[in-house]
C-alpha cells in the first residue's frame, strides 16, 4: 500500500497513526471535520509534506468522500473518525449516533462504491479498516479478558454507537463482499490526547495544583495502551488481515484509576514539584461515579499476536513515564487546545 485515506486523522489516535504513515513513506489524504477533538496542531510538522494532504470535512458527505476516493485512488480506507468520549455520549448522544453510525454508514457506501469500480490487483488488495473499542463488549467482572467472540453488551451511549458501526462494517461485508477489517482497542494513552481524557486531564490539572477528581471508587480497571503500539497494531493488520476478520488490540496492561492517577502525580513531584511543597496525592477526590461506568476492561490480544505477530512493545510504567514528559514539553499545544470549547468541567452527570 502506497496511499490511504485516513478520516480523523486530525484526532488523538488518527493524528498519531498519520504521522507514523507519512514518516514510513506513506501518501495520506486526512479527512477530518475538526470537531471539538479534532487538531492541526497535531500535525504541524507534516507542513509542507506532499505526502500529506488534509481536507476538513465530514464523513457523512458522500459527495466529498466519492470525489476523494475517485481523486486520490487509495488502496485502503482507515476509519478513525469518531465522537468517542463517554461522558460526552452521557450528556449528548445524538452527536454520537450521527457521526458514529450515520457517518460510517455513508462511508461504507462510498468505500463499497469505489471498491466496485477498481479492477485486477487494485480491487482484491483494497481494505476498508474500521477502528473500534472493547467498550462495545460491555463490562468485565475480576477475571477473564474481551476476546473477538465476546458477545456484545454496550452500556453507554458512546459504546451502542460504535458497536452499531462495526456491525454496519460486517454487514457490508458479508452483504456485499466489501474486503473489511475491523480492531477493537483498550484505553489509548500517549502524545496528543485532548485533555479532557483521564490522563491528561490529570497531568493538567496536577500540573496547576488543582482538584483532582476521580470517579467512584477509582477501582474501575482498564487496560492501557500505549497510542504508538496501537497505530503499529493497525498497520499490521492493514498489511496482513485476514479479510473479514476482527482483532483485538490491548496493552497487556490492567491497571485501577486510582494507581494510574498517582503515578501521573508520582511522577509530577519528581519532575515539577509544587511550589508549596505539597505532594500531588493530596490532591485526589473522588467524586460521584458517573452513570453506567463499566467496572473493567481487558483485551486479550492473542490472535493478533499469534495470527500477525504483533505485540504491545511499551509497558505502563515507560509509557507512562513518555507521555508526562511530552505534555510537559508541550505546554503551548494543550493550552491552544483549550479554546473555549472545553474548560476541564467535569461532564456526564446525566
């Protein structure tokens, strides 16, 4: 594969998985709508690159993405595109079925399509990969681990939308032979997050000295991923497949809320400890659980490690430790981030 269009590629996850693909050689045609999420900030070194063309624009507009596919000839589509916070499913879901579902379903149409229309090599190489979550699954009690047959049992807004994409991306598959794959991820963390996020919003606020709020008990477990091994995962199943299939990507790495906050403050005392002397623990308060929190995730990655030979290469601990430093190395991008669409308030109450 020489060309793909990635659409949000402007976002946290897409935003990192454009970056690699252009510094491996890569031509991405980035189709983002620049939503709230969405950042080109993120992708300020990719200036100038003629490998890297943006369009803002939506999924949805199947005119746009036709003369995309039709101009741009890719050989595979990635589907980041995504309204993928919970708590902003919780206070507003509409916005939710209408990019989530709505939006890959006028996608897929434009993929089927265009795929229709190749020929010879072009045709049976091309892949229409769609990037899901283990929130589709539901919630995990003390033991076992989501596998690719774990049945479905979304609990939030944000999760029912995007189980009802990936079985859009099935049904077009087996419907109409569209050469689909699917991956469904544990909790990303890494380079350019938007901060209202668990742990950027946490390095932020412990940066500031401010409240830290965790839900509940902070005892919700989930299994953490580092962003870069997560865009190696997709390139390999992009590159290697099976047509059809769903895999599954985690971080072999379980860890509660609450470890991970105080690790992030941890850190933080070591590397810009508050004037006051204060240690950033004392900071936490829990606070009301938001509605239909998920007690625990966990992914097991087996098929993918042994079908495509990937695996997670950045423990919690390192990759946590990356992700602090980064933030704290790039001030200027979190505050231009923080425009007036999102404050840090604490959404979800319902």
């Amino acid at each position: 594969m020489t060309t793909l269009l990635v659409t949000g590629g402007a976002g946290f996850i897409g935003g990192n998985f454009v970056l690699q693909a252009v510094a491996d050689g890569l031509t991405v045609v980035n189709l983002d709508k620049l939503t709230y999420a969405g950042n080109v900030d993120t992708l300020k070194s990719l200036e100038g690159d003629a490998r890297h063309v943006f369009v803002q624009g939506d999924i949805g507009d199947r005119t746009l993405v036709a003369n995309l596919l039709a101009e741009h000839r890719p050989d595979a589509v990635v589907n980041f595109a995504a309204e993928s916070h919970v708590d902003r499913s919780i206070d507003g879901p509409t916005a939710f079925i209408e990019t989530n579902v709505v939006g890959t379903l006028a996608l897929l149409e434009a993929a089927r399509d265009y795929w229709k229309s190749l020929a010879g090599s072009a045709k049976d190489t091309f892949r229409f990969l769609h990037v899901s979550t283990d929130e589709v699954y539901g919630s995990l009690g003390q033991s076992g681990r989501f596998t690719e047959t774990t049945p479905y049992a979304p609990n939030s807004p944000y999760s029912a939308s995007k189980a009802a994409s990936d079985h859009l991306v099935r049904a077009f598959h087996h419907t109409y032979g569209l050469p689909v794959l699917t991956t469904n991820c544990s909790n990303n963390y890494g380079p350019f997050q938007f901060p209202e996020k668990l742990i950027p919003l946490i390095i932020a606020r412990a940066l500031a000295g401010e409240p830290l709020p965790v839900y509940g008990d902070g005892r919700n477990i989930r299994d953490w991923l580092f962003v870069l091994d997560h865009c190696s995962a997709i390139r390999r199943v992009l590159e290697a497949g099976r047509v059809g299939e769903t895999y599954n990507v985690g971080g072999d790495s379980e860890r509660e809320n609450i470890h991970v906050v105080k690790t992030i403050c941890a850190l933080l005392d070591r590397k810009r400890p508050l004037p006051d002397g204060r240690q950033r623990e004392t900071l936490i308060e829990f606070v009301k659980d938001r509605p239909g929190h998920d007690r625990r995730y966990a992914i097991d990655s087996s098929k993918l490690q042994r079908e495509l030979g990937w695996k997670p290469s950045v423990d919690f601990e390192t990759g946590i430790a990356r992700t602090v430093d980064w933030y704290l190395d790039n001030k200027p991008w979190v505050q231009r981030v923080l425009d007036g669409s999102y404050r840090m308030e604490r959404l979800g109450q319902g």
